[in-house]
C-alpha cells in the first residue's frame, strides 16, 4: 500500500512539538512493515544543511498569485528508504 504523509515539520528536519516527532517517527514504523511511503513537507529555509545539500531538485515552475508569478519548486530527499 502506497501512503503519503503531508506535514508542517518532521523529524529530523523541523521540529517544534509533537507533530513533528510523530511525522518523523510513524512513516518509519511503516516503511518497516513493507509500506511504500512518501513524506511531503514545506521546504523551509532553516533546514539543515546535512539535508538540504542531499535535496535534489525535481521540478520547478511559476504559480501565478494575483498580479504576479510566484516561483514553486519541488526538491526530493530519499532518507532511510523513505523519500
């Protein structure tokens, strides 16, 4: 079974509370039991640079936001199995 996890934060990239321990934490104990598994996370600029150099760049394109164009990029990390 495919599922897809859409967090604020995860462990070990942003974490202020207990959501991101548990976005961090579950989709591990399920890749373990053979789920195919994808994290989906807003790509803030604090985080780590261990991570963020390991991030490659999927796909970009413009999103118009009113009078303007706004630039949107899609980066992808595989930790763990887990991408």
């Amino acid at each position: 079974m495919k599922v897809l996890f859409a967090s604020a934060e995860c462990a070990p990239f942003f974490k202020t509370g207990g959501l991101g321990d548990v976005a961090g934490a579950l989709p591990k104990e399920l890749a373990k039991k053979g789920f195919n598994i994808a994290v989906v996370l807003p790509y803030f600029t604090k985080m780590p640079d261990i991570y963020k150099i390991q991030c490659e760049e999927v796909a970009t394109f413009s999103v118009e936001v009113g009078w303007r164009h706004q630039y949107c990029g899609v980066k992808q990390l595989i930790l763990k199995g887990i991408s």
